[in-house]
C-alpha cells in the first residue's frame, strides 16, 4: 500500500481521525493491561497530526517523540500548539533519526501498512527499543473482519485485503528480532449524529486508507445504505475493531 500524500489534508485528517474520549478510554486500558515497566522515553511513530501524543504522555507518565514524515502533518501539529509541547521530528520509520537502544515504548498507530519497507523498518524498531521495551502496533489488518458503519461499503473486504495480515507484521517483527505477544482485538465505541458522520467520512475520502481504495461508486452506495438505515436525528453506534500487536525487544 502506497503511503498517503497528507498535502492540504492534515487538518481535515486531524479533524476527522481526533478519537474521543470514550475511545480513548478503551485504548488505555488496554495498554494499562500490558503492565509495562515505567519508560524513560516513548516514541509516537508516524504521529500524524499529534492526536496520541497527550494520550500517551498521560498514559506512561513520560516523555513522548513524535516522529512523522509528512511536512503537512508536522505543520498541522504547530498550528495546534503540540510541537511546544513534543519534540516533534522529521524522519521515517525505515531510517529512524534515534540513536541505538533510546526508546523504552514505541506506538505505531495505523500506520504500519503504509511503511515503504516494513522489513527495514522493524530492524529499526529493534535498534532503537532498549531491551524490555514494547512496540505496539495499532491498525486494521487484512484477517479481521471489517466491523462497524465501514461494513455497509460494497468494496470493503476489497479494501481491508490491501492491509497486512497479522501473520505477515508478526514473522517481520520476529524476524528483526522481537518476540510478539498474542494479538488483541480492541472494539472503540465510536457514535455520531448521522450528517456528522458522513461529513467526515467525505472528509478523509482520500486520505482514509480503507476508503481510498473503493470505487465512486461504492463509495457512494455505501453512504446511501447508512443514511437509508439511520434517521438523523438518531445517535450512531460503530463499534469498529482493530487489533492490537505487541512485540518485546
């Protein structure tokens, strides 16, 4: 899968992608179940806009790195106030600008799929995790069933199959070097209000990396379908599934 050209997208991709609390609330118990050691330093790889870097402060109680390669990602985060606050650092995932063995936590947030190579960039991961340390791996992959409002797009088991497998990210990752845990399915109880949902879903159109894939077409018979099955004035419920990987140094 091809990576994805944020130019002119950032902010409505910062809008659109900003998880609620009530989605966040289930990633962190899901991270606080792992009972990792205190870090000393945590890395958001490929952080996009910044949307994790306070969840992830709050939630190991240490520093965070950003490092994204989209300059209108990075831009999108200055506007936002988050580079004060987060070093904030251009580089990508195969050639990470960290020295050997200086991260405890790595978090990589639906991004690992858009990796040039993935290969190169677990070797990586390997060198720049210090012993112990974690690299969580957050995303869709092409062996879980599409779940919530994105299932009544015709075209999406074709879209979610231009995403890894889990066996796929497990044998890279084992392959640079770490062990990998048993994955975890991590259901987010997302709702909208029905117009709201669709204006974000136009939104990210083409920048949505299950999305891009569809046709016209589809894409348009999908919005049909959920629009004719929810009134307007109804909250929506998506419960959408991804799947948590994690892998020890």
């Amino acid at each position: 899968m091809a990576r994805v050209d944020y130019t002119d997208t950032a902010e409505a991709y910062r809008r659109a992608r900003t998880l609620p609390d009530e989605v966040l609330d289930v990633w962190r118990s899901s991270v606080e179940a792992l009972r990792i050691r205190q870090p000393q330093t945590v890395l958001d790889l490929g952080a996009g806009p910044g949307g994790f870097l306070v969840p992830l402060e709050d939630w190991f109680h240490a520093p965070v790195v950003a490092i994204e390669p989209s300059a209108s990602m990075r831009a999108t985060a200055t506007e936002v106030g988050l580079t004060v606050r987060f070093p904030y650092i251009a580089g990508r995932a195969e050639a990470l600008p960290l020295g050997r063995e200086t991260i405890d936590v790595a978090w990589l947030s639906t991004v690992i799929h858009q990796f040039d190579d993935r290969d190169r960039a677990a070797k990586e991961l390997r060198r720049v995790t210090r012993p112990g340390g974690r690299v969580l791996v957050r995303g869709f992959f092409s062996d879980v069933p599409v779940t919530g409002l994105l299932s009544a797009f015709p075209g999406i088991a074709r879209s979610a199959e231009s995403f890894p497998s889990t066996p796929e990210i497990v044998e890279c990752l084992e392959a640079a070097g770490f062990g990998v845990e048993p994955p975890e399915n991590v259901v987010e109880p997302w709702q909208f209000e029905l117009e709201s949902w669709v204006n974000r879903v136009k939104s990210i159109r083409h920048t949505d990396s299950a999305l891009r894939p569809l046709t016209d077409s589809e894409f348009e018979e999908g919005l049909r379908v959920v629009r004719s099955s929810h009134s307007s004035s109804e909250r929506i419920v998506s419960d959408g599934t991804l799947r948590l990987v994690v892998a020890i140094a």
